[in-house]
C-alpha cells in the first residue's frame, strides 16, 4: 500500500506541482529559521535500530532507535531516543508512505524533531528536517547530505543549499532558487601556438562546488539552536502504541476518529488527514 500526500498552499501551485512528472508528495519548503523555531527538539545521534511494526493491519509503523546523542535543543532524560515513522515493512507486506524518509543502522543523522508519536513523520517538513553526516571519500573527513542523498554544499541566507540540478522526490512548495548552489560557468580561453599565432578557443570544465562539511553544518546548527528552547522529547516504542490502542477501544467512536487518521481509497490514490492542526490539507490526485 502506498500514501501520497499534498499539503495545500493555493490551488493553483498545488496543482500545477502536482502535475510535474515523478512528483507524489507535496510539502511546504522550510528555511533553516522555520526548521528550528518549528522542532520540538534538535537532535544529532547515531542509529542503532530499525524495527517495523504493525499494530493492526494496514497500520505499519517504523520505530528508528538513536543513541550517542548531542541535544542542541529540546529536553531528554534518556541514553536513547526512539522515534516513530509512518510505514514499513512486516513479513514481505507493509505501507509506504512517499517523501518519508528512511533510515539506516549504524547512520549519524542530524534531525528536527517534530510531533513524536503523533505525525505521521516526526520530523520538521518530512525529509527536510533530516540531514546526514557521512565520510566523504574526495576528503577523508565527514559531509552532510540530505534525506535523499544530496550533498548539501553551503548556507545562503538561511537556505540550505544543493547542488544545481539534483532533483528531489518531492515538490518542496515556495523553495527559492537560492536553495540551487549554481555551478560556475566553464571558462573560454585561447591559447597560443608555438609560432605564436592564436589557437582554438579551449573550453575549461568548472568544478562543482564540493559538499559542506559535517563540522562546518554542526557548528552552524548549534550556533542558530542556542536560543531555542524546545520541548520535553521523548521515545515512542510499539508497546506505547498498544497501551495507546487499548486506551481507545475504550473510548467512544468519535473520539478514536479523533486521535486516529484513517486511510481512505480515493481514485488511484489514497486520502490521509493529517493528525496535527495545519492549514487546509488535500490530497487528489
């Protein structure tokens, strides 16, 4: 089963982003500003587990572990932090949910943390509130990429910048062009035979920018998280889910309606509410 999901701005941009080829997801675009201010807790740690669980059918959750943890913001009162993703995969059948990031044991991550427990990705814009901190063989030190992969190579104005021309798998609505590090033009020049006459015009390759590095990302996050506050974080782990179910079977319909989104076919897709108070949310495709 897969979910696509588009979070509204106008009509119009909705639309026509939906209407790029390749795109399911649509999600607002977050500025480093809007990635702080909107977290819960700023994170940086090491991925111990990925365990996939299903509470009911359909209802996949990925529960992803973190240890060796830096706090930049936001309170935790834990070794380990555990947090929960919509989707995965139980004995060969499962739920993906497109634009939701994925995770790897043993991968230090930097993350906004949003929602725990309650959205669908507990993270600050989906994708967008997780970077990676990997080696970088052109180095031998350690960069940072984004969920998907893509060298993050600088800041400009409070946009974290890629490189032109890396296509993302989601349509990030209201991204500016600043967020697309341009490559430098290659350079025109003509140089000289051995008799001195001029030769043919040679056309010199520009490098690209190289990717930013992890230390450099760091020291730039802690210095914009240092007056950030946040929240209480804590892990949420499938037994929490089932104390969460059994406390709703209890409850009347309309108050499991509430707390659950449920999932509801709709042409070729599928229709998601979105548990958090957000402006006007479709889904159409």
């Amino acid at each position: 089963m897969r979910l696509k999901l588009a979070l509204s701005m106008t009509t119009a941009a909705l639309l026509a982003a939906m209407a790029s080829p390749g795109h399911a997801t649509v999600l607002p675009y977050k500025n480093v500003d809007a990635l702080v201010n909107e977290a819960d807790g700023i994170v940086i740690g090491t991925v111990r587990s990925v365990q996939a669980s299903a509470s009911k059918p359909h209802d996949v959750h990925t529960y992803v572990t973190l240890d060796h943890l830096e706090v930049l913001s936001g309170r935790l009162n834990a070794p380990t932090l555990t947090l929960r993703v919509r989707g995965g995969l139980v004995d060969g059948r499962g739920l993906h949910v497109d634009g939701a990031p994925s995770f790897a044991p043993n991968e230090r991550v930097l993350l906004f943390v949003q929602g725990n427990g309650k959205d669908l990705v507990p993270l600050v814009g989906w994708g967008q509130g997780m970077f990676r901190l990997v080696p970088d063989a052109a180095t031998g030190k350690t960069k940072v990429q984004d969920a998907e992969g893509h060298d993050i190579v600088g800041m400009a104005e409070g946009h974290v910048q890629r490189r032109e021309g890396d296509e993302m798998d989601v349509v990030l609505l209201g991204a500016p062009e600043m967020t697309r590090a341009r490559t430098p033009k290659p350079e025109m020049h003509a140089g000289q035979t051995d008799d001195g006459s001029p030769s043919t015009t040679v056309q010199v390759q520009a490098m690209p920018a190289r990717a930013m590095s992890a230390d450099r990302f760091v020291a730039e996050m802690r210095q914009r998280a240092a007056g950030h506050a946040g929240k209480a974080l804590r892990s949420v782990t499938p037994q929490d889910v089932q104390t969460e179910d059994a406390g709703q079977d209890a409850a009347a319909p309309n108050q499991r309606a509430a707390r659950q989104p449920v999932a509801m076919p709709e042409g070729g897709g599928v229709s998601l509410p979105l548990p958090r108070s957000q402006p006007a949310v479709a889904d159409q495709r």
